[in-house]
C-alpha cells in the first residue's frame, strides 16, 4: 500500500488556521501604537506584517521580533540515540537564527539577543554535557552575529512542555542605521532583481516534515541519504546566519529594496509584500540532498515542495539591476553563495517559478491583517 503524500496537515500543521490568529492579532495590536508616544517614540507603520517590528525612539529605528525553534529539538534528542552527540550546540544557532534573519530583514543589525528555554521539568538541566552545549552553540552563534547575549528565562513547566524535552525560543532587538537603511518595501519596483541566498538544507521550518517522514523510513533518522549521510544528521546541519550578509551588503555600498527570510510558506514567501507585483523566477538553485530526499521520499509533488520548504534558497534580496553584480560579491565574501534567480515584474501578486511551470497566487499567502 503506498503512503500518503507529505505534507503538513498530515505533520499536524495548519497554517491557514495559524495565519488567521497572526492576522487577528496584527489587527488588535495595531491600535497600541498610540503608546509610544507617551515615551517619546512612534511605529514605523509599515513594518506592521513584515518580519520585524520597527520603531523610533528619540532619533534612533529599533527593530525586534521573538522567534522559536519549534520542533528542532526533538530530532536533536532522537539522533543522541544514534550518534551519540545532543547537537543541541546546533540547535541553539538554529533558535538564534530564527530570530536575527527576521530583524535583518527589516534593514536592522542585531545587537542584542534574549534566551527562553523552557522545559519539561527541573530534571532537564541536570544533563550537564547537553547544558553544555546549549550554553557554548547559543554563544558562538551570537559571536558570528556580534550580538550582546543579554539574558533570558529557564522556567521548569511540568504539565506545559512534555517531559524531557525543552522548548527553545530568542528574543532580538538590533538597530537600523537610517531611515534610507529601511528595508520595508517602499523601494520594491517592477524590474528589480531577484538575489537567492542558499540555505544550508531544511534549517528549522519543515521540522515537522521531517519528523513524520522519519516515521515511514525503514531506518528512521539513521536512513541514509544519496550523499552516505544519515537523514537525521542532515536535518539537524544548523541554520545560516545570515547577519553577516547585511553586514556586507552595507560595506559595498548596497541598501537592498527589500528583503525576505524563507521560512515556512516556502517560495511563496517572495510576494510576502503587500503590493501588486508578479515574481517571476527564470532560474533555481541547486536542491540540497536533504530537502531532495523529503520531497521523493515524502512524495511531494514539486509545488508542495516549493510552498513548503527552502529547496536551497533561505533568504531573498531584491535589489536595483544595477547592484545585481555588487550584491553577489557582497554576499560571497560573507562565505555564502548566492544567484540571481528573478525579477519584479509589473502585475498581479503572484510568484511564477518558471523552470518548474508554478505559480503561487496572492491568496496563497495571508500574513496581512
């Protein structure tokens, strides 16, 4: 009997449920902003939606966001069982990243990051080795972002998070040089370019295809992929940092129109912005093993795929023709690489993947309230 395609209402995931609370919840929140002015400061209205919330106090843009690992770290505790290492040194760069790529988005640099890890019960941090490498993965990760580690919260929730497990989450705050620094879309035109940046393979959304895929395998997390590596290993290669990349794009003198983190949704994250544009894509990066694997071992068609997951592409930049070549560079001295996949084209929003014969309509994506 053949198994059911992969996909995530079968993973126990509903987005069209999530992104309605999203919704409901931008739509409520909207109305605090009158606070700020009580404290001196006021919203930048348009980052409302996007990635990063951004404000101006007294003569300086903040931007912060609070992400969480999801389900990352159940693979992590999996595979201690095969390889013998808790990787959660991997998994803590994976919940930093969730957090920074968000803010850099926004044009803003990190500057300070706060951990929440809240777990099942008080006997979690008595695993010393595993503490350990939360501890040195959290710190080596805010050293690459040169981020300040401020603090955080370790509650013990018996009841609330399942025994044995933790859950991981971070808290970011960075700082948008300028106004013309801003990267919320005001720029974003027909006829500019499409810059992909390559992940480093499912990085953390996806976790719970993975998860069930893992389920059906003969071998579990220890199947081997096409590349000899085991699946879970794999699963578990820690998320790109992408800081460094703002880093260098303002170092060569390039301010991006907008930007885009990759995440859950998949591609269809590239009309993430509000205006009627068309994405048209004439060209895809290659596909890592990994993400491969899933899609023909989960049997997913290619356009679930692409709504889905990365498929080798973790963030976006859309930037003028005439910094297409600057942003390259800019992007592989960071050590990353880097293709010029599309174009902003006058239209309905929509996202056509061209070598794929896809097209994701604007209905596809609601993450506006």
């Amino acid at each position: 009997m053949s198994k059911a395609p992969l996909d995530y209402q079968s993973a126990g995931v509903d987005y069209h449920r999530i992104d309605a609370l999203k919704i409901r919840a931008q739509q409520a929140a909207r109305g605090t902003a009158r606070h700020l002015a009580g404290h001196g400061a006021r919203e930048i209205a348009s980052s409302r939606g996007e990635s990063a919330y951004v404000i101006e106090a007294h003569g300086v843009l903040l931007a912060s966001i609070v992400e969480c690992l999801g389900t990352k770290s159940l693979v992590a505790d999996a595979m201690r069982a095969i390889s013998g290492r808790s990787h959660y040194d991997s998994i803590a760069q994976d919940t930093i990243a969730m957090a920074v790529n968000d803010l850099v988005t926004v044009g803003a640099a990190p500057i300070s990051v706060h951990a929440y890890w809240a777990a099942g019960g008080s006997d979690w941090f008595s695993d010393v080795p595993r503490m350990e490498d939360l501890v040195r993965g959290w710190q080596a990760a805010c050293d690459v972002c040169e981020v300040s580690w401020g603090g955080g919260e370790t509650p013990a929730l018996a009841g609330v998070v399942a025994p044995g497990s933790i859950d991981l989450a971070a808290s970011c705050v960075g700082i948008v040089p300028s106004h013309a620094h801003l990267t919320l879309g005001e720029s974003l035109r027909a006829g500019d370019a499409i810059v992909l940046v390559a992940s480093s393979g499912i990085h953390a959304n996806g976790v719970s295809l993975a998860r069930k895929l893992a389920q059906s395998l003969p071998h579990g997390y220890a199947t081997l992929l096409g590349d000899g590596r085991r699946f879970g290993d794999a699963v578990l290669d820690p998320t790109v940092l992408y800081p460094p990349v703002l880093k260098a794009l303002w170092a060569a003198a390039v301010l991006p129109h907008y930007c885009v983190n990759i995440t859950g949704h998949g591609w269809r994250k590239l009309m993430r912005h509000a205006a009627d544009l068309t994405y048209r894509m004439h060209s895809i990066p290659e596909v890592p093993e990994v993400l491969a694997f899933m899609q023909r071992e989960g049997q997913m068609d290619t356009r679930e795929a692409y709504g889905s997951l990365n498929m080798g592409a973790g963030f976006a930049l859309f930037v003028a023709p005439s910094d297409v070549e600057p942003t390259l560079a800019a992007v592989r001295s960071a050590g990353i690489a880097a293709w010029h996949c599309g174009v902003v084209e006058p239209g309905p929003r929509r996202v056509l993947i061209e070598p794929l014969d896809i097209e994701y309509a604007a209905d596809e994506l609601a993450l506006r309230g």
